[in-house]
C-alpha cells in the first residue's frame, strides 16, 4: 500500500435532494520493476469505475434517460430529479454504453431510411423473427451491405423490398442466401398498375359529366400526338427523348398510350353542401328541364340548404347532378377493386358491380387482381407463372408493365410469395427511427443516432 485517497461520487437523488458519496480508497504500488504504472487506484465492487465522478447506479440511470430522451431532455428530467448534469455528459455517457452484441440472425431484414431526405440515406437492419435491431450501417450502397454480409455468413434468409442495390448487394456478399420481395411493395405495385388500368379506360366507367378542356388537356394531347408523329417516322424511344428534349420514362409513358384520353384523369371533386340535395335537383330536372335556377335553389333553401347560389350554378354546370349516381373517384374505385367484396359496404358493393359490368377490360382487371391476392394470402408462390402467362394474354398493357418487374426479380417475388417471412417489421422500426430523428431536431450525427437506434 502507498497511501491513502478520498473520491467524492454523485449517487442516486433521495427525495429530490442529491447524494454525495465519500469514498476512502487505498492508492496501492506495484512492486514490479518495469510497471509502466507505479501507483494505482483500488476500485470498490458494484459502485466505482476508473475516472468516474457518479456511482455505477447513477451512470446507469443517466445511460437509461439518455436512450430515451437525449440531451436536452435527460438533463431536464435529470434535474428534476435532483441530479446536476449537463446535456454534453448526458450525451457522452449515451455514446459510451455498450451496445448488446446479440447472435447474427438466420433471417435478416434490410430497408433505408433517410438521414436527409433526397441526399443521404442509411441502412438499417434488424432480425426478422424476432424484431431485434442488428446494426446500421451509414449509407445505401451495395458494396457496404455486401461487406456486412461477407462478415457475417450466418444469415440465411433476407428480406427486402425491390431495391436493385439491395438485391446486387445480398447477390455479391451472401450468395447462398434466399432473397424474399416484401408482399407489401408487391401489392403497392399492382395497385399503381391498377390504378393506371382504371384511369385509361375512365370512359367506360364513368357515368358522369364530361370532363372540360383544361390547358393540360391540350398540352397532354400535343405530346401524346408529337411521340407517335416520331414513332411512326420509325425513330425509337430514346431518339424520340433526344428529338424533343424529353426524359425517356415520359416519352415511354405517352408511347404506350393508344389515345391521349388514356392520360387524362377524371375530374376529382370535392363534397360540397349541395350534394345531400342532389336527388332532389335531378328529379326536378328531369321533370322540367327548363326549371330556372333561382327556382330550384328557393326550394332547396325551404330544405335546409346553406350555401350560396353560385356554387349551386357551379354545381349543375359542372354536370354533377346529371349522372344516376355519383362517380367514385379513380383512387375510390381502386380501392374497390382491391378490397374484398365482402368487406365493402352493400351501395359500394352495387356500384362496384355496376361498373364492372358496362366495362370488359375492368371485370378482367378484377379476376386478375383477386387471383394475385389469393396467391399473396394463401402463400401460392407456385401459381405465380401461370398467373403471369394468363396477365401476358390480355388487353391490359399496365398490368404487363407489373408482371415485366415481377420478372426481374422472379425467385425473390416467388420466395415472397411463398415464405412467410416479410419486411413489415422493418417498416414499424423505421417509424420509431423517424420518431428519434424528430426528438433531436434532425441535427444528430450519424453516430448517435445509431447508438439510440440500437439501445432504444
């Protein structure tokens, strides 16, 4: 023994009144001649640690609020308490907590999330069985998740959505791992092709006003009628983009359109206060088409309408009281089509039925879709060929685009379909990443952010 040392260490508050603990350490001496430390400091057992100036028990509260709360907030929370702390020692304790090494998982599920929107991207990755956050790694590139994956051979299974870096990334690090397509993106997929499908053929469905010439009608016609000048000259699509200064996906989108009415979406409109007396107009005016307007508004009026009486010009100029019933809207009408019947409402359910019947191309659209959903739900991977060889039969050239991606990714889609595993954990894990960004004001770095993703 060399001498003796008094520590003085913060301890856990008391009723709101911190604790200063009094230590008296022995200050001991190596006897070795070559020690590069001659004197040294005894530590006492579950309470100090070498430099320390807070007990064990009170770093570990610190560490816990930090994971929590940050900076800012532990150290408010903190003294409260009755603990006097910075926001800096918050944060330097938060960084220096171990983060648990857990077992490298068999089934691994992969996404990014943004550490600044539209600039910088990070990876995450987690434990698809049991939601465990594995690691972060600070970008999106192929080669740095290909590196993770070489350095850890474990992993058996990934699951991702149809990013084409994570798919040259799984390929390069893990070859022998099975790569599963996310069902969700697979059915947002179809739903835009869907969606594509019902605005093309809008004239058959729609039972309702015509929609007027508006400025981007005309300039989508001159467009539509400038690709197809060019394609019959014989010029390809990528000539056709340099010709007229266009990116090829736009000249690929006014290619494949028969008509220049197959882009023009129908009108949207929104409730107003004349539509719970709609009814009423249209049975007025089909008993006298010639009923004035200020006519029709004093009754509506003795009803119970409110508004005023240009939106009710607005109203039948526009064509809305004219139509049987009211038109859903292209998104409405997706909806429909990719929801159970069953769980529709029974107006929905007839409305449904109704329109699918005055349109061929649509009442295929909804065999197509129904079947693809038996598939997702039903894990029938194995239907997916057939599936696909019957889409490539008909008339449907949005449809096509979406079973051409399926293709491109074929033994992923296949294994999505057909395993059970999937990326909405992942999704659930990007919300509460999202949440943590938002606590520190987006000004964290990219070091301590991961340390709370992975302690959180």
């Amino acid at each position: 023994m060399h001498a003796y040392h008094r520590r003085r260490l913060a301890a856990l508050p008391v009723a709101g009144r911190g604790v200063v603990v009094e230590v008296r350490v022995r200050r001991l001496r190596c006897l070795t001649a070559d020690c590069s430390q001659q004197t040294f400091r005894e530590q006492v057992p579950e309470l100090t640690t070498r430099w320390a100036r807070r007990t064990r028990q009170l770093t570990a509260l610190v560490g816990d609020l930090a994971v929590v709360a940050a900076g800012r907030a532990g150290a408010a929370m903190l003294h409260r308490l009755g603990v006097r702390i910075s926001r800096c020692t918050v944060l330097r304790v938060l960084i220096g907590l171990p983060v648990p090494a857990g077992p490298v998982p068999a089934v691994l599920s992969v996404d990014d999330f943004a550490l600044r929107r539209g600039r910088r991207y990070a990876t995450l990755l987690i434990d698809a069985v049991t939601h465990r956050r594995v690691d972060v790694l600070p970008d999106r590139r192929a080669d740095t998740l290909a590196a993770w994956l070489r350095q850890h051979p474990e992993v058996q299974v990934v699951c991702r959505d149809g990013s084409a870096a994570y798919a040259e990334a799984i390929r390069a690090g893990a070859p022998h791992a099975v790569q599963v397509s996310d069902r969700w993106h697979l059915w947002s997929n179809l739903a835009k092709a869907v969606e594509k499908t019902v605005i093309a053929h809008g004239s058959c469905w729609r039972d309702g006003p015509v929609r007027p010439q508006q400025p981007l009608d005309e300039r989508t016609l001159e467009r539509h009628r400038a690709v197809h000048v060019l394609l019959g000259q014989g010029h390809g699509l990528l000539e056709c983009a340099r010709l007229l200064g266009w990116a090829l996906n736009t000249v690929k989108r006014y290619a494949r359109a028969a008509s220049a009415e197959q882009l023009q979406r129908p009108p949207r409109y929104r409730d107003t206060l004349v539509d719970p007396f709609r009814d009423h107009l249209r049975r007025r005016r089909a008993e006298d088409p010639g009923v004035p307007v200020t006519r029709l508004l004093a009754e509506i009026r003795e009803l119970g309408y409110t508004g005023s009486a240009n939106l009710l010009v607005r109203y039948l100029n526009q064509g809305r009281a004219d139509a049987a019933r009211t038109p859903p809207s292209p998104r409405w009408l997706v909806s429909w089509l990719m929801s159970r019947n069953s769980d529709l409402l029974a107006q929905h359910q007839a409305h449904r039925r109704d329109l699918l019947t005055d349109c061929a191309h649509l009442t295929v659209l909804a065999e197509r879709v129904e079947q693809f959903a038996g598939m997702l739900t039903e894990r029938r991977g194995h239907d997916l060929d057939a599936w696909m060889a019957t889409v490539d039969a008909d008339d449907l050239p949005a449809l096509h685009g979406f079973v051409h991606g399926l293709r491109m990714d074929l033994p992923a889609v296949v294994a999505g379909l057909t395993l059970p595993y999937s990326n909405g954990p992942i999704e659930g894990a990007n919300t509460k990443v999202k949440f943590l960004k938002r606590q520190m004001y987006g000004r964290a770095g990219f070091a301590l952010l991961r340390q709370r993703i992975l302690l959180a």
